[in-house]
C-alpha cells in the first residue's frame, strides 16, 4: 500500500467520459441509477446491500448529498476489473475521505452472507444455520421465518469496516484485497491514467 503524508494511491476503473468530466475540473458522484442499471434483474438484493453500505459509510466519512452511493477504488490495481471504453484512474487520495475493507468482505454482503472477525465465527454461524436445517443462506435474510438469524446476520457486515482505523492509522493488513468506498472523485485526487 503506498500511503504518505496522510495520502493513499488508490485506482478505480470509470467510463472514459466520467474521467474527462473529473479532469474538466468536475466532482463525479455515483448515483443509485448507476447501480440499477448494472444488476437490473437482481437490482432488489444488490440495493439494499448498497443502501446498508451508504448508511454505514456515512458514519465514518460524512457523506455529501449529492452521493447517492460510493465510488469503488482499490489499493492494488490488478483488482480494477477494466474493459474497453473505460480507463483505470490513478489517485491520490486523502487517507480520511476514504472508507477501507476488504473485497472479499463486500462479496460477503453481496451474497448476504455472515462476516465473522474470524474463521471460528463464520463457521460457527454456518453450524448454526445446519441446526435450523437452512441450506441457503439467502433464505435467512430474504424470507420472513428466521428474524432472529437476520438480525444476527446483518449485524455481522458491521465487521466489512474492521480494518478501516487500522489502515488510517498505518497498520496495513496482510491481505490484498482492500477496497476504499469513496463519495466522489475530485480533479486535485487524479494523478495518473492507464488503459
């Protein structure tokens, strides 16, 4: 992770036209639109896992209005997921506007998924699961039956921060896979583009 002067280096791949605007010396801000339109078909689950990210970021970096949802950027660019008519961006951004976690942990979110600080405690929530006779996770948070495991499965995607204090702080984890949710994209952040 390259972070100085309470800076990180960041890459985040956006629509050719979404990098000009930010060079003509505009704010790019994502919009639920943007997330609507990509999962479509699945756009139920995939938005109240972004509307629970918002309101959990927000907390830890104030989020403006104009935000609807975050940019996504990553600390290592082999992460940036690039495809023609888009370009990976390189910033230089300030280290607490940035909201820190692992890619890894997202998915987990994603898929409605338990986040354990551990191993131990995921397992431990899947054995619990096998005692309910639940074989698909899913069924935990979009059915009506089990409000108790909800409530204990959403709680447990709290742990999706757990590395944030720690990396503004310069403890850098040992994994790779760190994603930083940021509210916008601003011109002084641009340092570089690729592809």
């Amino acid at each position: 992770m390259d972070r100085k002067d309470g800076f990180i280096e960041l890459y985040t791949v956006q629509l050719k036209e979404i990098a000009d605007f930010v060079k003509d010396g505009h704010c790019h801000y994502v919009k639920m639109k943007y997330i609507e339109d990509k999962y479509r078909e699945v756009k139920g689950v995939f938005l109240n896992a972004y509307r629970w990210y918002v309101r959990q970021a927000a907390v830890i970096v104030d989020k403006p209005e104009q935000a609807e949802s975050a940019v996504w950027s990553f600390v290592n660019e082999k992460y940036t997921d690039w495809h023609p008519g888009y370009t990976v961006m390189k910033l230089k951004v300030p280290v607490v506007e940035a909201v820190f976690f692992r890619m890894s942990d997202w998915n987990k979110v994603l898929n409605l998924s338990y986040i354990g600080r551990t191993k131990e405690e995921e397992n431990q929530f899947t054995e619990k699961l096998e005692k309910f006779g639940i074989t698909y996770i899913g069924d935990v948070y979009e059915t009506a039956f089990y409000p108790h495991l909800k409530g204990e499965l959403v709680a447990s995607w709290a742990n999706l921060f757990r590395y944030d204090h720690e990396i503004k702080h310069g403890d850098f984890p040992e994994f790779e896979d760190v994603q930083a949710g940021l509210w916008c994209i601003k011109k002084e952040w641009v340092a570089g583009e690729s592809r």
